[in-house]
C-alpha cells in the first residue's frame, strides 16, 4: 500500500505485468510490441492466437525470439495453445523451456461442439499434466453461442461458470486463471473457489457497458461488457483489492479497416495508455493506493514470479491519446487522461 | 384463418400494415418510399423523426404530400412528435386532419432528464387530449441509459414498463402503442394491461439476438435484439395470435457510410423484403396461417381503420435480397429468402 494524498502529482510503482496481451506477428507485432513499455507494463504474458496458433515449444520459443528482437527489455511470457495433440512429453518441455500456461478458447472445446463445454474434460489428461507440472490453466470462459440452450453473447460467461466451478473440482491443484472476468456472477464465483483459482480484469471493462459498445466498434470485445451491475461488481472487487484478481489487459489490435467495416473485430486496444487508463479509473473510484497490488503484485504472487526489476513514474499530467497508432484506433482515442508516464524514461 | 398445408406455393392476403416505418425525406424518401410497396405494405405509419422533427398539424400534412408524390398508390398515416408546444388546439386540428397518432421518444420526456421517465407526466395534458380526441400514443418504451440506476442499452425497456403501466392507469381509455417490443417482459406487460394498450412487432426482432448485432452493424437499432429467450417470447406471442400484437416494421434506412463507420447509426432497413422476411420466419414457426392478422388485421383493429384495398401474392420461389439499395444496405442484404413478391403486381 502507497500513501496517497490528495495532492499527490506523482506515483512510482513497480513495472506492471500484463497477465494477457495479444501481440500478432508481422508488421502488426512491430508496430504493437514497443508500446507494452510505454503503457507501463515490464513483462506480460502473450497469447498464443496468432495464424497458425503457436501450439508447439519450438513455435513458442520461436515467436518469443521475434518479439524479444522487437523489444529487448521486455520479459515475455509465453504460452501453448490448447489442443488435442498435446502430449504429456511436449508440456514437460514446455515447462522446463519456461512456459508459463496453456490457453482454452472456446473453439478449443469444440471438438464436439454440440456437447459445449462438456467437451472441455476431452483435456483431462493435459489438465492433469499441468497440474503436476505447475503450469497455469489460462480460459477464456465462455460457452460458445448456442440458441437452443438460450446461450448468447450476454449470458456466455454466467453459463460457463459451472464448468469452471467442475474443473477446479476435479483438479484442485490446478491454478485457473478466469480470464477477463466481465460479470457480477464470475466475479462471485472466482472469489468463491479455492485459491488456485483466479481471474483476470481488463481496463476496459471496469469502464464499459453493452451501452458503449453497440454503436462504436472500438469498443467491442469478447467477452463483451455487460452491464453497469457487472462493471460495478468488478471495481467493487479491485476497490477491495482482492489478491485473486488481477490485471489481464487482454489488449487486442485490429486494423482500422477491420473496425469501421461490415463485420467488426472483436478486440480493444489499450496497451499504449494502459497504466494511464487504470490509475485514472481507481483514482475515480477512491482507490489508486490499490494500483500497484492489481498491476504489479498479484498476478506475479499467483504465477510465482519474482517481482520485475524497476519502476515505472506515473504523472498527474494530462496525457491525449493519439487519434492513432500506425493504422490502428486505441481505446478512448482522442480523449485526454488525467495520468501521463512521462517518455522518455 | 388461412387454410395452409405444407405443398402450399403462393399465398394472397391483404395489403399489409406496416404501423411503424422511416421513410425520412429528400434522397433518402425517393430511394425508400417506393420500396414500401415492394415489401407488400399498402399502408403505413409514417414517424415523424425527420429533421426538423415533423411537430405541427402543417408540417405532417406537407410531409404527407411530398411523400404522396414519390409513392400515389401508397396511404400514408401521420404522426406528431410529442413536445412540450404541443396545444390542445393543435391536437383537435391534428385528429380533424386525420393525423392518427402521437409519437413519443425518450428524449422527448428529458426536459428534466434527472428525473427520467417519471416527466412522461409533463404531457399529462397531452395525454388527456388525446385519449378524448381519440387518437393513438406510440411510444418508444425505454428509459434513457442511467449508470447511476442501473438502467442500460439491455434493459432499458423493462425499466420502462412501470412508466406504461402508470400511463395506462392514469388513462385507461388512451390506445398506446408500446412500439417494437424487444423483450419477455414487455411482451408479459403488454398482454397483461387492458385492451387499449397493444404492441408493435418488427420483423428484425423476431430473429435476432445481441450475437447477431455485435459485430454487425446491420444488425444495430434501438431498442437492441436482446437474449434468445427475449426471442422467443415475441415468437410465441405472433404463434399464439394474440390480437394486440401487430407489425410495425420500424424499418430504418441509413448510408452505408454512416453504418459501416467509427460511431454506427442505429436502424435497420427491412421496407424492401418486409413480407417475405416475415412469411419465412412464420413459416419456420409453423404459423403461417397467423401472418395476414398480423400484418393486415390487428393493427387495424386498434387503430380502427377500414381493411386495405388491395392484395398482395407471395410465392414460395427464392428471393435474392439485394446488396444494396441506392446506398442502402438492407437487411438479410445477399442472402436468399424463401418467399418472394412478383413484380410487376
């Protein structure tokens, strides 16, 4: 815990960790990956959805040498894309090359697709290899769209929670990360499980509601935000500074063409004005002395890792977000954010 | 009752109703208004959102004229924006001159936005008028997005039928349209309140979902699709027949340069395939007989208005919808509908 006061103008808190960020390759990663510093953020964890999935060691630690030669003083943590071909050898690999956690996406689970997230224990013998190797389970939760069941994009993640709540019973050990939990009721339940389960929170959606999304693609993600009750219950849980939930900006880059089009991607860019955006979100809700614990503490203290070296100075300057970066539109572009990180360092 | 089997290939009813429609004005009339007849509506009610807004007794006829000279086989119904200058004077000229309803949007009831829909009330006076003169109240049944409430984009309308049944105590002999219902709950409060409280359904909210209009501009009008279950309860309501629910297509033309863009217009366009889009989805439900009482018979029940001249025949042939229309991209815009209107009539 920091002393803040009132007046305070400046804010020095270890480099943050960004528990989930997508970083693409090609020019999108060179145009992307230099900016996780300038948000404030020292090591993060990169998903592994590129085209084609990094599913492999080789692959991982392939696509970690192209990103540490865009950026040479960031720590990137990687991980394996679920799939059936995931063999107990290649994880032992996997966890003594370093990487950290295995990614579950929906379509991960989709094998069978009627069968929904039934089919997430068609992985029991990988969880249970996890388990036993101290590797973390990272899942986007929610149950694929399926109308027969009255499953639909605003009730997806709800819906996935009672699979979680089994996996956790069946592997206790296991340490879970909900990722970008969105709702009240994931909130409840992550709190609720043991403490191998945990979950990441993005930066956007301790900001929006389904109102900010319907009429502006930039603001559209999956999980989408839900509503003013389920962001609500997420700064609520921050406020609080609970050690299970932690930052995951799940910051994720689309070409402008991709955004003001006929089918927009879902995906939020905020990792150039990451830490910004949230020291000027907990200051508005009474609780930046909370800031460093969400972004820098425990998220390493769940993964075990030791605290990243130096800091990083926040000021109480007004920061204006750039209308763009490269051809892509940030999160609240053109806006202006009460919390600048002065440049250069 | 139509007598329907399953070998049936055309099917002729009366010219449709369309008791909710956008036709706007200029270029955007003379693309849209002569599509009105295409979709198999001989009738419609024409919203008065136009701007300026269409407020006075001279206004609606002068737009009634313009819009006679684009379509002079089409009827034309006239509304009134509710506004706080609107005279009990005006209104009795307004009913003389066959002005049949008054439309009321949220924005038109935040004089005292502080207070939301509670101000429904500063035109009790209104309200009165028209209950004596006989004439019909739409209303865009939602209350404008609240953060502090709770009130957002996905339920925003349930928050709203308190104020419908309040209004329907306060005057239980005012005919009130709770136009395009888009969930269970409206559906439930509209059945459950008295007879002079009805419906309108439009066709678009009889398919979609929020995971239809998430990524799909297209799919985005106000009030948004919500959940399947919502879905369903308006399915179920036209299975059922009920007598006061009816069409009113709220169908909505905007550019394509202000739907595929940084901030999306709400509104969807449907004018041109109306019948055919509603006879498929009726035929999915296997109610097919229920589809000329809810687009030729209901509606003008309540509103008290003598049957169409006219008929419409449509065949069971494939409709390709359109890319576009002028500038205007429809609904369902390349895809294959099942049922088609011949032209020329």
């Amino acid at each position: 815990m920091m002393n803040m006061t009132e007046t305070q103008t400046t804010l020095t808190i270890p480099l943050a960790d960004d528990f989930h960020v997508h970083l693409r390759d090609g020019d999108l990663a060179r145009t992307v990956t230099p900016l996780v510093r300038s948000g404030g953020v020292g090591r993060c964890l990169v998903m592994p959805n590129v085209n084609p999935p990094i599913q492999t060691v080789h692959d991982a630690l392939e696509y970690k040498r192209s990103l540490l030669h865009i950026a040479p003083d960031m720590t990137f943590l990687m991980t394996l894309y679920l799939h059936e071909g995931l063999t107990h050898n290649e994880l032992e690999r996997a966890a003594e090359a370093g990487i950290v956690a295995i990614k579950c996406y929906p379509r991960g689970v989709t094998t069978n697709s009627e069968h929904g997230a039934t089919d997430l224990m068609a992985h029991a013998d990988t969880f249970a290899a996890a388990e036993n190797l101290g590797m973390v389970l990272c899942i986007h939760g929610e149950i694929p769209n399926d109308t027969e069941r009255g499953i639909d994009i605003m009730n997806a993640e709800e819906a996935f929670l009672p699979e979680l709540k089994r996996l956790h019973t069946t592997f206790p050990k296991l340490r879970i990360v909900l990722e970008h939990v969105s709702t009240a009721a994931a909130v409840n339940a992550v709190r609720e499980l043991g403490d191998s389960v945990a979950a990441t929170i993005t930066a956007h959606h301790l900001l929006l509601t389904a109102e900010d999304w319907a009429n502006n693609p930039y603001n559209f993600c999956k999980p989408v935000a839900k509503t003013s009750a389920d962001r609500d219950a997420l700064r609520a849980i921050i406020k609080e500074g609970h050690p299970k939930f932690f930052l995951g900006s799940d910051s994720a880059p689309h070409r402008q063409a991709h955004k003001e089009c006929e089918h927009p991607k879902p995906g939020i860019f905020t990792t150039p004005i990451l830490l910004p955006l949230i020291a000027q979100c907990m200051e508005e809700l009474d609780c930046l002395d909370n800031l460093a614990e969400f972004v820098a503490t425990f998220g390493r203290h769940f993964y075990r890792l030791a605290p990243n070296k130096g800091t990083v100075k926040l000021e109480r300057t007004p920061f204006h977000v750039p209308d763009r970066y490269g051809d892509i539109v940030p999160f609240a572009a053109g806006t202006t954010l009460n919390w600048s990180i002065p440049s250069p360092r």
